[in-house]
C-alpha cells in the first residue's frame, strides 16, 4: 500500500499483510507528532506528485534490498502530538535487507517527496525547514 491519506492507519493490518512467504524480517517505523513544544502539525502533500514519488521509492527500495513488500503511508491535515504521521512496513528474507530498506526509504521521503509540516506552537507556527524540495 502506498497512500497519503488524512485517516490514521490500521498497523497491524499492514504488518499482517507483509508476512509473506519467504518474509524472515519485518521493520515498521511510525514517525510519530513529538511533543517538542508543538500543539499541532499540518501537513500539505502535492498528492500526485508525492505519491508517484513514494511508489517510485518502493520500487527502487525493493530492487535494491530484494524486499518481498513495502508499504508507506503519509498522513497529511491536522495532526496533535502522539498521532501516527509516516508509517513505513518493510518485509525481506533477512534482517540486513529490511533495515537498509527501511532507512534508504525514509531518507528518500525526506530528500525530496513534496510533502511539506508546519509545527503549531503556542506562540505561533513555522515550516519545519529541509523537509521539502527547495527547487
């Protein structure tokens, strides 16, 4: 599954969907709203594009770490501390794959998927910077 969505995501229906045959390993991060001051996070996605760039993720993750399933979901909206925002489910034969997979997959979101968070703080707001494309 690949998805930006405004709805929470059901994890354990992915992780249970990822335990295919041959899966030896799984990683699951949940990129959570911390509470670092932060009342509220919106997030803005040019969905599209955002997606295209996530199946395009997927697809270069699993032919590079010979993954057998990856799913990545991104919230976008109001989002309050404690709320799911990036849930990433990778499933490989062996543990090696899975984390490498994982990790090359969320710093890919990171380098250039636009997907865009503005922190809500008590004092205001501001754009988290280096989570977008500056061109």
């Amino acid at each position: 599954m690949i998805a930006i969505q405004t709805d929470d995501v059901d994890i354990g229906a992915l992780i249970s969907a990822a335990k295919k045959q041959g899966t030896g390993a799984l990683v699951i991060f949940d990129g959570v709203v911390r509470d670092d001051d932060i009342i509220e996070m919106e997030l803005e996605a040019y969905q599209d594009i955002a997606t295209q760039e996530l199946e395009k993720i997927a697809r270069d993750a699993t032919r590079q770490f010979n993954l057998l399933h990856v799913d990545i979901v991104h919230r976008i909206g109001r989002l309050v501390v404690g709320e799911n925002i990036l849930i990433i489910v990778v499933a490989a034969g062996h543990r090696p794959q899975v984390y490498a997979g994982s990790r090359y997959i969320l710093e890919e979101i990171k380098k250039g998927v636009p997907i865009w968070k503005k922190e809500l703080t008590k004092d205001g707001g501001r754009w988290v910077p280096g989570e977008h494309p500056t061109g």
